[in-house]
C-alpha cells in the first residue's frame, strides 16, 4: 500500500471560459506540480477520467507533489487548458497530463510550440521527444468480459438483482463511434464468439460519453430485444446503461474502473468491469518524474501481460459466478498472453484475427 502524505491540502475549483480549471494542493515551488487536463466529459464519470485522477491523488499522496485539474467542456477548450498550464510560471508546471485521444491533435502541436515542457497522453500516441504516450490493449480486457458474457447467457444463471434469460444475445454500447471505442466492441464480440458462436451481439453507439439517458434507452431496447447482459465503453453514458438493467433484472459489464465499487448502487447487477489502469498510467508517468526518469519519444503499451486491463469481478456477485467459468476466463487470460489467442482490434475482423492454437 502506497504510504500518505499528511500533508493538508485545499480543493478551490475556478470556472475560466468553458472549462472548469481547479487548484488542488498547497502550490509551491518546492514541490513536483502537476496539470491534468482531462477528457470531455470530466470529472465524476465514475470511470476514465475518475481513474486518472485516483493516479495523480495516489501521486500526490506518496511524493512532494502537487496538481492541478483542467475539465475541458468539449474538445475545443482542450488546446488552449494545455497552453494554459504550458505557460504558467507561478507555478511552473513539471508535467503535464494529457488525458484521452480527444488530445492528440492539440498536444501534437503543443509539444513542438513548448518543447521544453514535459507531457504525459493516455490513449493515443504524440510522437514528439517530450511527450510520453501511454496506450492500452483495451481489446484483450474486453475479450475476457465478452468471454464471461458469452459463457453466461448460455446459462441459467440467477443472482443479484438479475437472471439471464431463453435467448442467446448480448449486446454493446459504445460512446463516440472512433477506432479507440471500436477496440473494445471488436473484443468483446470475439471473446463473446470465444465462448459461444451462435450467441448474438447487438451494438450500438450513443455518440456521447455523457449522456446517461440515451445510454438507458439504448440498453433498454436491447434488452427488449433479448439482450440479458451488456458491456459498456461509453464513460458516464454507461450510467443508464446499469439503470436499465436494475429496472430489466438484467446484467451489465462496467469500464475503466471496477463500476461495483464506484458505483455501489448498482453492483447487484454488474458482473464484471474491464478495468483500464489510467491510474497507474498516471502515476508512473508522475514518479518519473519526481525521479528525474521521465523518458519522453516512448510508447508505453499496456495489456494483460502488464496488468494495464483486467477483467474484475462485480464485488456483489462475484461468489455467485460459477467456478467453471472464472477456470475457463484464466485460460483464455494466459492464451491471450502466450500468444495463442490473437484478440482482433476492428470488429470487422472478428472471426478471422481470432486465433486458437
């Protein structure tokens, strides 16, 4: 466990513009100091961005170090926070912490303007001497969730505040229709076909990833159609998602962080959660740092093999899935990792890149 600071910090949170830009920490100049602009959507998504921000409190809390939250309210505030804190001076930032691809066309720009300043980007690659990408194998974390999906609805399985049902459906709900998002989608279904090929997937896409209500009615209409568990990589959207499988007495799989945990009034029906290790991402990246080790120009790939995503059990229902099934959810871990399943990344190629030796 990491050790605390006892530091006394102050949360002051300033409105500028569009984008909420809030202090956190008692600003000083001997101290590591830390800018975290964060993906549209913002803090108290109880998933992505939520994750990057445990990573720079765990940060905060084992070295001398202080942040600083930037909440972009769309995409284009995002180059002008990273300038922002590019150019402070009182304090003079150590780091900058660019969080989601949404920040890949600004931070390209950004490096090379302020070449002097360290950044940090999860989810997408800035190939500049100072920034250090951090991107994650989010197909192989999905895959395991598709398997136990996969493997469930085969079954009659009862617990919690749901049961499966007679039909052999799942379904997806993905925020934004971009490459990143479709990683998820393709493996899901291939661990989904993994485990059976006649079960069927139904996707669908919100084009948010705030917006709660449009993710209950989706999830509501595949329920309808026979969908008895969904997975979910759509940030806040996936709210409405657990909403409409509590009120349907169905499943659903969380994102980014364990969603049992972070979103407790819903753990009797969340199975599982692809947990995405922003935090760690984030805290590796800060203790560089602080450590003088920062390594700007990397790519820094994160899977299974590097526990940056793994499928974890819904803290409520956990010891009603079947033995059998979490056997079967480590082999395919360990064959994804030997290399004897190859998880496809489009889901046009899902049954044809997914490979059993």
């Amino acid at each position: 466990m990491r050790g605390k600071n006892k530091r006394r910090r102050r949360f002051l949170q300033v409105l500028g513009g569009t984008a909420a830009f809030g202090t956190v920490g008692l600003l000083q100049n001997n101290v590591t100091n830390v800018g975290m602009v964060y993906a549209t959507g913002g803090l108290g998504d109880n998933s992505f961005n939520d994750m990057a921000h445990a990573g720079i409190q765990n940060a905060a809390e084992e070295f001398d170090l202080e942040f600083q939250n930037a909440e972009p309210s769309s995409p284009s505030d995002v180059a002008a926070l990273q300038r922002r804190f590019a150019r402070s001076q009182n304090p003079n930032y150590d780091l900058i912490c660019c969080i989601g691809f949404v920040q890949q066309e600004a931070l390209s720009q950004n490096s090379q303007r302020f070449s002097d300043q360290k950044f940090m980007v999860v989810d997408t690659v800035v190939e500049s001497p100072n920034v250090a990408s951090y991107v994650f194998k989010e197909h192989q974390g999905s895959f395991q969730v598709g398997h136990l999906a996969g493997l469930l609805t085969t079954m009659d399985f009862s617990a919690g505040g749901g049961e499966t049902n007679d039909d052999l459906t799942v379904g997806f709900v993905g925020g934004q229709e971009v490459p990143l998002i479709k990683k998820f989608e393709a493996g899901y279904t291939a661990g989904v076909q993994h485990a059976n090929p006649d079960v069927g997937v139904l996707s669908a896409y919100s084009g948010s990833f705030n917006d709660p209500a449009q993710g209950q009615s989706i999830a509501n209409s595949m329920y309808d159609n026979g969908a008895d568990i969904i997975y979910h990589a759509a940030g806040g959207t996936g709210n409405g998602v657990f909403r409409a499988a509590q009120s349907r007495g169905r499943y659903a799989i969380g994102v980014d962080a364990d969603q049992s945990q972070s979103l407790p009034e819903y753990s009797n029906v969340i199975l599982a959660s692809m947990v995405k290790h922003v935090d760690e991402a984030v805290f590796q990246a800060a203790r560089n740092v602080v450590n003088g080790n920062f390594e700007g120009g990397t790519v820094n790939n994160l899977g299974l093999e590097q526990d940056g995503v793994e499928a974890v059990y819904g803290r409520g229902l956990e010891s009603e899935i079947p033995e059998q099934v979490k056997s079967q959810l480590q082999q395919s871990r360990q064959q994804i990792i030997d290399g004897e399943i190859t998880v496809p990344t489009d889901p046009a190629n899902v049954g044809q890149a997914t490979t059993t030796q």
